[in-house]
C-alpha cells in the first residue's frame, strides 16, 4: 500500500529566519507528505532524538545564516544513533565551497536560494522512497 | 539497522522482539512504521508482542481543537517522569482529506518533555480515520505497552462531540473543557462529556474558569457512577502548574481503583465501534473502488450505501453503461455490509439482473441490506436506482463469514 513519506524540516543553531521553512513544510504537506515541523533553534541532541522515534525518511535543514556548518556533526550524531540511513538535504544560504564539504560529510543534497518548490518535493520523494525501500525490503 | 528491517524470518521477528523488550528507541520507532503502514510484516509482529503488553496505564487526552492538549500531555508527562515513570505519547494530527498530507505539530508544543530520555513520542496523522485516532493505534499502543513503558499518553485530533473512540481503547479518559465554551446546558448534552473519566477544565488560569468548574461539577451530581468510579472535575493551568500534581494522582488512584490494560477486557477495536468509519474505511483501501469511481455514502452492521457517477470509461460499445460496471457497484456495496460485523466474509454467489440501460453523467446508487444471517452464511439483497428512483439492476449475493477478524484480533473460538 502506498504511504505517505515522513519528513522533518527543522533549524539547528541560533539562526531565526524560519519563512523558508515554513513555506517548504507547508509545500511538503500539500504534495501529500507527513511532515514533523520544528520551530528554529534546535539541538542536534534533540533532532537526533526526533528523527529517530518519528522514524522518518528524510531531514531538511534550513540554513541562511551559517549554521549549515553544524550539519557535519548532525550527520555524525545520526550515524551514531543507528540512523545514518536517512537522507538529510540542507537549503538556504549555501556558499559553493561549503556545499562540497557538506556533500561530503553525507548530505544528499543542497537547494539554493530561487530552488523551485516542485523540484524539492520531487526531489525528497524519490529520496524518501529510495530509504523506505532500504529499510522495509519486500 | 538490519535488527529493525521489515523482513519477517522468524529469527528476524524473535530478534525484533527482544530489541522492543529491552527498550532500544530505534527498534521501538521502525516498528511502529510497520504497524502505521501496514506493511505484511505488522501482523505477526503485534501477535508477538501482545502477550507482554497489558500492564501500561493508558491515558487518552481528548477536547476541542485549541483546548491545549499538547500543553496539558507535556506538562502532565513531566510530572510523571518526576515520578520516576517511563512516559511513551502517542499524538495524533489530522490528515488533509484532500491531499493526505499533514504537519504533525504536537510535539513541539511538547517542549520539554520531548527532549527527556526517559519520555518517548511519536506523532501519527490521521490518515482520513474519524472518530479522533488514527486507524493502527491500538496496534501501536500494544507496542509501546511491551517496550514496557509505565503510562502510555494518547493525544486524540482535537475532537467534535462525538469523536468518542478513545474510550474503547483508554483505561482512564480525560476531556479538556476550557472556559468559555459554552453554557450549563452544553454540560449536560451526550457524547464526549459522557467518556470522561477526568474532565479538566485546562486554562484554569483564565476568568472563566471557576465557571466552568462549578458547571461541571453540578452536570456529575446527576450521573451514576460508571465501574465504580465517579468522574472527577479538576483545574489545570499548564502556565502556573496549578492542578498537575493533582491530576497526576487522580490517574493514580484511578489506576489503583480501576486497572490498566482494559482495552484488553473490552475486545472490540475502536474502528468497529464505530462500523460507520470501519467501512469507509474498507473503500478507501480498495483499489478497484478507487479505479472505478465507486464512492462509500453511508454504512452499519448488516448494510451499505455506494455511489458511482457514470463516466466515460463505464461505458461499452454501444454507448451505454457496462453491465459489469453495474455489477461492480452492487458487488462493492455487498462486500462492505456482509463485513460491516467485524469479520472477514468473503462472496461465495452472486445473480444480478440488468434492468435499465443508463448513460454517462447517470448518478447510481446501491443500497445493500442484509436478509439473513447465520453463524458461517449471509445473504444480502442489492437494489441499485438511477437518481430519479428507477431501478437499474437487482442483485442478491450470499458470503461464507470466517473466522477471522478485520481488527487482526483474536479469531473466534481461539482459547
């Protein structure tokens, strides 16, 4: 049977300019997803807590004013928690060379500003759907 | 996390067991995926851990959209964890009926609670299931039960007055009643008031709220008391803390009074007490419905009422409606009332008569009523019309009802 994708949009660090979160959240949840919502200022603990009992598929992070930087140890806190199977994207303000460093620490994915709401909700259905299929093999 | 994969080897199963027995948070979530999503595995994991689950007390939280019901749960479960309780929330959002999204926002009013270690929370959306919970969370609650949480908290989608199903499923109910709802006769009117164990009258901070209190109390002076306990009114303010610690032990001496695990004793699930959603329930599961544009209008025990706008695609060469598009209407209408008592049946004969040609843009209806039934066999007769009352087409089929049950509970005559 065909279910809906779950997803957390949140914020991590002090960063305050919640209007792009918001606006994917409610994007996300008009394309037909389940989406777990934060309100900004996150701890990676508790993130790290939320994601693993909601069980979700995917993680979008939203950044616009650096704290991006902390996503490597986002990363490394899931991995740790037996949760490294979920696919985090990160959006917002991005400089280019940052983008490789987050790549490489394991993010799936960077939206820019001016990404088109279609391409992110059919970006995180794929990428949900490839998670669901690693966790529950038929 | 292979321990926690949906695959349904037995030694997989036994190992998922143990991981949910001992507690580990990851097994604990990816198993209540199984169970939300239905996945093939979700049968044989919920009769593995029934057996252990039964010894939870569960707290339904119910009240009209706004009442502060996540703020009340977070500050309740705090006073618990003080207690030194392991404290599991289930909380329940609503699905868009439209496009079957959802934000599950519960948990961040749950503020503090959420980030404790000794608190576990998991939102569900609704997923188009009335009646305030979502269709899986009796499932989900046996579940938790086994992972051998002390209070288990279900969060119902902010309730109309008839939303009762959390009472089929809750040792201890509580109704929030914020001030300034309505008046003394609002008090005394059927339905959500009447499941409450504890009605609390939250925002206890607010003018109102003595009103409201008095209210209530005067509406209990009128009401036997139910399994032997009578309904408490109690004033909460989730802002100043005033009440919490009193609610907390008005759950205690309820479950020292009455018990815990009662949904057990109870038998039935919440989606058959209320057939209604049960079958609408059964047609939005069902793909060929889905295909061919027959709608659920109304349902109970022994009968079901279907819809279906004739459109292009029902039509055969001739330009009417395929008799086989008849057939499918009259068919589904049959399949929801011969399952409408809580078993599994299955259709074992059919005859239908075609009796009217119709067209595109004919709106049909299928009325199904059952004629007899017996423990093993029922027959049901189906009169299909066309708006103006003509009819298109009469059918009578007959099922053998097995022993299986829809809410995966016990099979009759099981010991």
């Amino acid at each position: 049977m065909d279910t809906p994708p779950k997803i957390l949009i949140t914020k991590i660090g002090l960063d305050g300019h919640d209007r792009g979160s918001r606006i994917v959240a409610a994007h996300l949840r008009d394309v037909g997803m389940e989406v777990v919502y934060t309100p900004p200022w996150q701890e990676i603990p508790a993130v790290v807590k939320l994601a693993v009992e909601e069980d979700v598929d995917v993680i979008g992070v939203s950044s616009l004013a650096t704290d991006h930087l902390i996503v490597p140890k986002l990363m490394a806190a899931l991995r740790e928690a037996g949760v490294g199977d979920v696919a985090v994207i990160v959006g917002g303000i991005v400089p280019d060379e940052d983008e490789k460093a987050l790549i490489d620490a394991g993010v799936a994915r960077v939206f820019h500003p001016g990404a088109p709401l279609g391409e992110i909700s059919s970006y995180v259905a794929a990428a949900a759907a490839r998670v669901r299929a690693a966790r529950f093999p038929t | 996390m292979s321990t926690a994969s949906g695959r349904a080897t037995p030694r997989g199963l036994a190992e998922k067991v143990r991981s949910i027995r001992a507690g580990q948070r990851a097994a604990i979530a990816r198993a209540i995926t199984e169970l939300e999503n239905g996945l093939p595995s979700a049968a044989a994991l919920s009769a593995a851990l029934e057996s252990f689950a039964g010894r939870a007390q569960v707290v339904g939280v119910t009240g009209p959209p706004g009442a502060g019901k996540s703020t009340l749960v977070d500050a309740l479960v705090r006073e618990c964890v003080s207690r030194g309780r392991r404290v599991a929330v289930v909380a329940i959002d609503p699905s868009s009926p439209i496009t079957g999204g959802a934000v599950l926002g519960d948990r961040i009013r749950m503020g503090a609670a959420g980030s404790d270690d000794a608190v576990f929370i998991r939102s569900l959306a609704s997923r188009g299931h009335a009646g305030g919970l979502a269709r899986p969370v009796r499932r989900i609650v046996d579940l938790l039960d086994a992972a051998g949480f002390d209070e288990i908290v279900v969060e119902t989608v902010g309730a109309g007055q008839s939303d009762v199903d959390i009472a089929s499923l809750a040792d201890a109910s509580l109704v929030l009643c914020p001030p300034g709802l309505g008046d003394d006769v609002q008090a005394i009117k059927a339905g959500i008031l009447e499941i409450a164990d504890l009605l609390v009258v939250s925002k206890g901070d607010l003018p109102q709220a003595e009103r409201a209190e008095r209210d209530l109390k005067d509406m209990l002076h009128l009401r036997a008391p139910c399994e032997g306990w009578r309904t408490r009114v109690l004033r909460t303010s989730a802002t100043t803390g005033e009440g919490i610690a009193a609610l907390a032990d008005a759950l205690d001496t309820h479950r020292a009074e009455v018990g815990a695990g009662r949904r057990h004793a109870r038998g039935a699930s919440p989606a058959h007490a209320d057939p209604q959603a049960e079958l609408r329930g059964f047609g939005e599961r069902d793909p060929w419905q889905q295909h061919t544009a027959i709608r659920f209008v109304e349902g109970g025990p022994g009968r079901a009422t279907m819809s279906m706008r004739v459109g292009r695609e029902h039509l055969n060469f001739n330009g009417k409606c395929h008799g086989g598009a008849i057939f499918s209407l009259a068919d589904s209408a049959f399949g929801l009332a011969s399952n409408s008592h809580g078993v599994v049946a299955v259709g074992i004969d059919t005859h239908a008569t075609f009796e009217l040609a119709v067209g595109e843009g004919d709106l049909l209806v299928a009325r199904a009523i059952e004629t007899s039934r017996s423990a093993r066999i029922a027959v049901y007769r189906v009169d299909v019309t066309r708006e103006d009352g003509s009819r298109v087409s009469s059918f009578t089929g007959t099922v053998y009802r097995t022993r299986r049950r829809h809410d995966g509970g016990a099979p009759e005559g099981a010991a």
